[in-house]
C-alpha cells in the first residue's frame, strides 16, 4: 500500500512549497507503517542535527490515502525543501512517525525515542539544483535512538550527513554504513561574535561554512573513520566590528564516533582587561580553554575563561606562590616561603594537595608527561617529582642559581642566573652545559631550538637543543624580563618599558605589538592574543 500525505507549516533556515525551484532538495518520504495503523509524519528542520531536539515541528501530516497495488513500503508524502538565506547555505531536518498511531511531534525527545521510526539528513543546497532526496522510514528503526550526527538505517546509526555529490536519486544507501565507513560528522558551538558579523570556519582545508551567530554549528561533510579532523577560522569578522577568532579543540581523528567539542571563539580586536584589582602576579599559564595566574599578594591561584568572564579562585592561603604550570587535569604552582613546596589542585576546582615540601625556595616549575620539574633557588637544584605525588628527585645539584626551566620529550632545560644554558635528561643523569658567558632569565624550547631572554644584555639568543652556535636574534632590548614562542615567533615582555615585542624565530625585525603598558611581568600566548599579567590585572591584546 502506498499512503500519501499534505505537508504545511514551515521550518527554519529552509521553506517548504508546492513546486521545485532552481535551488530545491525534493524530498520523498516513505514508511513501512501504513495508513491504517493512524501513522502521523512530523517534520523539524533547521540548520544543524545538533539544534533539531527540542524544537516544534515545521511541519506535520494532515491527511493519509492510500494507492492500491503496492507492496512493501509505503508512500507517506513529497516536500520541497528551498534555501531562507543563501543558495549554498546548510539544512538538517528530522522525519519522524510512530506505528501506534499517536502524534510523533515529540519524537526526538528520549523518553518518546522507544516508540518513535526517526530518519534525519544534513546536507548542503546546492546553487541551480534540484536534488531528489529518498528518505525511508523503516520497522527496523523503531525505537532506535541514534547520537547527534547519525540516523538510523536498517536498524543501524550510521552517519546523517548527505554526500555533496550525492547521485540522483540520492536515498539511504548514500549514508554512512553502520561501522562508520563514511565517516563522523564535526560539530561544535561559537561563542563571543559580535551581533550582524559572520565568521568563517573550514574543516581539512575544504568544507567552508559560514556562521552568523552564536550557537552550535555542524560541518556538512562526515570526515572518514580513523581520519584526522582540522578546524581552521579561515575568515574572522572585520567591519563593522573588527575581531579575531580562534579554535579550541580543533584537531584529532575521527576514530569511533562523532567529533562534538569543537569551539570556536571570537574577540574583539585590541586591548582588553580580563582582571583587575589584583595583586602582583608572577605566574601566568594557558591550556585550551582557560588562564590560569597566581595572585602573589593575596597568596591565591586563580583561573579564569580565555574570552573573559569570572575569576574563580582555585587555592587561597598560599604561601607566596610565584610560578604555575597547567596540564590537562591539574594545575600546580610553587610556594616559595616557609617550607618551600610544590602543589597540586584540579583546574576545575577542588581541595590542594603538597606534591613536594621542604624544598627551600622553590622557582620555576613546568609540568609534562606526567612528571612536574622545578628549579629551586636557594637549594641551586633542579628537581623532579609525579603528578599524582611520590617523592621528589634531584636532577642536577650545585647550580648558582638556577631561573627559569622548560622540558620536552628527552630533556629539561634551565637557566641560571651565573652565566650558564643547562640540560639534563629527564630521567637523571649528567648535566651539559649548552651556553656560557650570558645573563639569562626566562627561557622556552621548540622542536628544534632553545631560547632565553639575557636581562643583563636587552637581547633575545637561541641555540639548537643538541647545542652548537649561539644565535642573537634581537639586541637593545631593555629589560626583557618574560619569554614566549610559538611556531613562528617570539614574545618578549619588557618591564622598562613597557612593551611587548615580537621577534621573527629565523631572524628579523623586532615589531612592537603592545606599547605602554604601566608593567609587563608574565606573558603567554595563544592561536590569536597576547596575555600577560600586570602588578594590578591580567591583560589581553588581539591579534598577536
């Protein structure tokens, strides 16, 4: 039997008419329910999966007849669906029905999911076309609840998303199979653009989609299983408000499932107070999402969002905490008066715990695979000590007085203030000395090179991580009192003056990103800004 509906009402991002146009998907809905078990059909459309649930249907079915001579399934109805705002824009809806005969408006809802038959599609218009589209509703699917990003086919989740080049007519066979063969879909949500502005985003280098307002957004085209994923911003608003965005969690391989923690995040250009009426703050760091500062006066640990918003106050009634170090659990800082000890507390917030005490006084630490490193100043030692506790290792004894200290996969590197470039392994053993004859304060490593910042000289040196020849890369520099790099910079915060500058990693001008500023003391950097703390604040400029 075959069983034909009317359509009315209309969605979302997409209309629905009574004949197709030169940008149009024609959808054709069957079913295995017929007429006369009081099958109703909904429709709920928008423009993503991950906005459908909760929404009233854009359309409903008002009446059923049936076509003898057909077996097999059912013919419940044809909608043409055309694009609100742009001929490329994207749509996503839900078709849903219900075999006992009640109304199946709330059938993306989970506790009606049992008793609901539920197929959604998310694809693009394409410009001068009309693509016939099959949507199937089948027994086999009743009561199968998929995860955003997948329907049901034949009883399996599969992925939702149409192929762009899907052929005509393009039906259920052109989805995903069940162990994912096509592929996961990429969604995420945008937060901070400025009202009537759109920013770009593109996945892998070729899906680009276009957002116009905060909210969740999904990318088209499902990425392969087992593939990497990139989200880039590959335009960020510029008139009439001018702004930088960035992406976090941004990047992985779609192994088993849908990609759903992506964020994308936009600012407004120039100098922005993310905190004021602090004390003086030594220690700055980042991850993903957050900042995470010690507020020396007031003896607390702090954090708060990269985009702004409330300061929440990890630990109070420390004992002049002075560095800090983050990673993707925990943040730890030194308290460098009375015992002298090295602490731990979860970066969400929760009770501190002493890693290590005794320690004197305790100066730079960083933290990496599962392993905390610290320079201790009074002692002249570099020490070493688990994430979780045990106890703590020396790695190198008698230095003068040992500064700043980074680490990668093989080494920890240090600073000290007598003249010296150190490195030891990071499982102990003999320290060697990669330059001498300098003045050296803070200190940063990449995949190929170590830097420092000599207060002593104004100039910025690096030298390869094996050692070999020193390199100037900026001169006359002032007090250049804090160090950060990325992959193609270098960030110099100046406390004489003032100023952060930036310094090309292969040579080059020195640029002054940042002028005037009352006091520059730690700075760190992301995809898109420059932070840094201040004897009263914590600051922020975009773009860097």
């Amino acid at each position: 039997m075959r069983a034909r509906f009317t359509w009315s009402g209309a969605a979302p991002a997409l209309a629905l008419c009574a004949c197709a146009t030169p940008t149009a998907i024609s959808v054709s809905v069957s079913s295995e329910v017929p007429c006369e078990a009081g099958a109703a059909a909904a429709l709920v459309g928008g423009t993503s999966l991950a906005g459908l649930p909760g929404q009233a249907p854009s359309a409903v079915s008002e009446q059923c007849s049936e076509e003898p001579g057909d077996a097999g399934e059912a013919l419940l109805g044809n909608v043409v669906l055309v694009p609100v705002a742009s001929k490329n824009e994207v749509v996503a809806f839900a078709v849903m029905t219900r075999p006992d005969g009640e109304p199946a408006d709330d059938c993306l809802s989970p506790s009606e999911a049992p008793h609901c038959i539920v197929a959604k599609r998310e694809l693009r218009f394409l410009a001068g076309n009309d693509l016939p589209l099959q949507v199937d509703l089948r027994m086999s699917c009743l009561g199968v609840a998929c995860p955003t990003g997948q329907t049901c086919r034949k009883g399996d989740c599969v992925g939702a998303q149409v192929p762009a080049q899907c052929p005509s007519p393009c039906g259920e066979s052109n989805l995903g199979t069940p162990d994912g063969g096509t592929g996961y879909s990429v969604s995420g949500v945008l937060v901070g653009l400025a009202p009537g502005e759109a920013v770009v985003v593109e996945l892998n280098g070729a899906d680009d989609l276009t957002l116009g307002a905060n909210g969740t957004f999904l990318f088209p085209a499902p990425v392969p299983a087992g593939q990497p994923y990139v989200v880039t911003v590959l335009t960020s608003p510029a008139s009439p408000v001018a702004q930088t965005c960035g992406v976090t969690a941004g990047s992985g391989a779609a192994a088993t499932s849908d990609v759903q923690g992506v964020q994308v995040s936009c600012a407004n250009n120039g100098l922005v107070t993310m905190a004021s009426g602090l004390g003086q703050s030594t220690g700055l760091t980042l991850d993903g999402a957050n900042l995470y500062l010690v507020d020396t006066d007031a003896r607390t640990v702090l954090s708060l969002s990269k985009w702004g918003g409330t300061v929440t106050t990890l630990a109070s009634d420390q004992d002049s905490p002075f560095s800090i170090t983050v990673d993707s659990t925990s943040v730890y800082w030194t308290n460098t008066v009375a015992a002298g000890t090295i602490v731990r507390a979860p970066i969400g917030g929760g009770a501190p715990a002493t890693l290590a005490t005794d320690l004197g006084t305790p100066y730079n630490v960083v933290v990496r695979a599962g392993n905390v490193y610290w320079t201790n100043d009074t002692a002249n030692t570099v020490m070493t000590v688990a994430s979780g506790g045990g106890v703590a290792t020396t790695l190198a004894s008698m230095q003068a007085s040992a500064a700043g200290i980074e680490v990668d996969a093989t080494s920890v590197y240090w600073t000290d203030f007598s003249g010296t470039v150190m490195r030891v392994p990071v499982g102990g053993g003999a320290a060697t000395t990669l330059a001498t004859g300098q003045r050296p304060s803070s200190i940063c490593v990449d995949a190929a090179n170590v830097y420092w910042t000599d207060f002593g000289l104004g100039t910025l040196m690096k030298i390869p991580l094996g050692g070999g020849a020193v390199t100037t890369l900026a001169t006359g520099q002032g007090d250049p009192a804090t160090l950060a790099v990325d992959s193609a910079n270098a960030y110099l915060g100046l406390r004489t003056s003032g100023s952060v500058v930036k310094v090309p990693l292969d040579g080059g001008s020195t640029t002054i990103v940042v002028p005037g500023q009352p006091v520059i003391n730690d700075v760190v950097v992301d995809a898109t800004s420059i932070y840094w703390t201040t004897g009263t604040g914590l600051m922020k400029w975009t773009p860097k």
